[in-house]
C-alpha cells in the first residue's frame, strides 16, 4: 500500500513538474524581427497566428522559446514562407503540447510588406489584415481549418478558392472580375464589388455574399447554401442537388437552370425577364414582364407579378402564382 502511495505521489509530482515546465515555456516566449528581401505573396502553415501590415519586408516572431529554432521564415520566389518544421522538433518537447492538459503553442507573426498579390494558407493558420492593400491579380487560396479574420484588397482581379473547414470574412473590389469557389465545409463571408462576380459552390459549404457587379454567375451543387445580395444587370444561375441558393437585391435579367431536388429563392430579386429550365427543382420569382419556362420531371415555378408567359414545355410540373404554393 506504501509503495502504491509513494508511486501515485511521483506520478502527481511528475504531472506537476511537466505543467510547471509547460507555464515556464509560456513565460519564455521569445520575440526575433527579421529583415527580409522583397515579396509579395504569403504561404502560411500550421497555427500561426498572422497580422499583415504595410511597412518595410520584415517579419516579427513572438514564439514560445523551446520552438523558436523550429520556427522557419524565409523569402523564395517572392513569397514569404512561415511553418514549424514538426520533424525536428524533439518527442519531449511534442509532449508538453499533447494531452489533455498539454499547453497550446505560441505562434504569432507580424509581418509587414507595401504589397499582397497572394496567400496561401493551411493547417489551422489564421490571418488578419487590418489595411488595405491594393494588387494586380490577387489570389487567396484556403485549406484545412485555415481562417480569414479580415481582408481588404483593392485589385484588378481576385480569385478566391476555400476547401475543407476552412472559414474568411473579406473585402474585395476589383475592377474586372472576382471568381470564387467554396468546397467541403468552407464558410465565406464577401463584400465585393466588380464587373463580373463568378460564384461556385459545393460539398456543404456555405456563402454569403453582397456585392455590386455587372453581372452575376452562380453554380451552386451537393448540400451547399448560398445567400447571396447584389446590385446587377444580369443573372446565371445554376443549381444541382440539394443545394439551396437565396438571392436579393435588383437585377435586370434572371436565367436559371436547376436539376434534381435544389432550390432557388429569388423572390426578393425583381426583375423584368425570367428564363427557367428546370427538371425536378424548384424556384421562387419575381419577373414583371416575361417569364420563358422548360419544366420537366416535376418541377416547380412560383412567381410574383403578372407578366407574360412563353411556354416550351411543362411536363408533371407546376407553374403558379406565388400566392398558391
């Protein structure tokens, strides 16, 4: 009973001693600024926490101490890279942050460049951008549990691409256009403004997106949701599965195509024309002069207003007022 006592006591006092030394390493953060070449592109990896500023190419690393010679930052082709290399990192200094009781690293950067043209970023690195900054073509690209906190980027085109659980909020005005595309689980919040807004999405990701383009086209498919707000000409849609798309605001031309069992709400987006083929979806709308229809496989169509009908063909299908459905 003695001994069982003692070797509880030394598992105690053990357990204790390592989150004693995993508060002393917190305690230990170590902060190194490094002068860099110039670059205009980010790649960012594991759980870095990142602030871009604008400023002179450098980098400041505030790290717990015990990783900071692990920590890498280098400048090649232009972008800057920021990762912890996990493979020289020594098991017992892994072991101070696994458990339950095991401590969450240190991992944040400042970095400060007069320009962003591109980011990538993975693993469970998170990015804040407090200025605005203008670019070219500007390209985000997202993956893993990655998140956007804020961006703003004034640019002549932008294309975004966001899979897995990866989540941003974000700002974008482009002169020409601003292509998007949202995979797995990915959730984006946009601001944009642009002349053309080409949005896709699927898997179960979800949008939501206000913006002032010329023209707007949407893809949306699998379980994904999409809301999305703007100020346009023109409108394209084109929907699949079970995904659900909601749009708002004011456009001049509506044209949809849906299959399966997807659903378009675009009740609250009036427009003079409407063109619907549909096989076995469903759409709400609001066209006030002319309404085209090709509806099979037990479609539905509800519109608000009183406008025209031309009629290619309706087999097992609906079309009525809104106020019947």
């Amino acid at each position: 009973m003695k001994r069982m006592i003692v070797r509880t006591l030394g598992i105690i006092i053990s357990a204790a001693a390592l989150l004693f030394a995993a508060q002393e390493v917190h305690a230990q953060a170590k902060e190194e600024i490094h002068e860099l070449s110039s670059f205009n592109s980010l790649d960012i990896q594991d759980d870095f926490e990142v602030t871009v500023t604008k400023g002179n190419y450098s980098v400041k690393l505030t790290v717990d101490a015990v990783l900071a010679e692990y920590v890498k930052s280098y400048v090649k082709g232009h972008t800057l890279y920021l990762f912890l290399d996990e493979k020289a990192v020594p098991k017992d200094i892994k072991k101070l942050y696994k458990g339950r009781n095991g401590m969450t690293a240190i991992m944040r950067a400042t970095v400060y460049t007069p320009e962003l043209e591109s980011v990538v970023m993975s693993d469970q690195a998170a990015l804040t951008v407090p200025d605005e900054y203008a670019a070219g073509s500007f390209q985000l690209s997202m993956t893993d549990k990655s998140v956007v906190r804020a961006l703003s980027v004034n640019c002549t085109t932008a294309n975004i691409s966001m899979k897995k659980s990866s989540q941003a909020t974000m700002t974008i005005t482009a002169v020409t256009d601003v292509v998007v595309s949202t995979e797995n689980s990915a959730k984006l919040q946009l601001s944009s403004s642009s002349k053309d807004l080409s949005l896709s999405a699927s898997g179960s990701s979800e949008q939501n997106v206000s913006s002032d383009a010329g023209t707007l086209t949407a893809t949306t498919e699998g379980s994904s949701s999409s809301v999305v707000s703007v100020n346009t000409g023109k409108v394209y849609v084109s929907s699949a599965g079970s995904s659900k798309l909601q749009l708002n605001g004011t456009a001049s031309t509506l044209t949809a195509k849906g299959t399966r069992s997807c659903n378009i709400d675009a009740l609250n987006l009036p427009v003079e024309e409407a063109e619907v083929t549909m096989n076995s979806g469903s759409i709400t709308l609001t066209p006030s002069k002319l309404l085209t229809v090709d509806l099979s496989g037990g479609s539905s169509v509800y519109f608000n207003g009183s406008p025209e009908f031309k009629i290619s063909q309706i087999i097992k299908s609906t079309l009525a007022p809104y106020g019947t459905k």
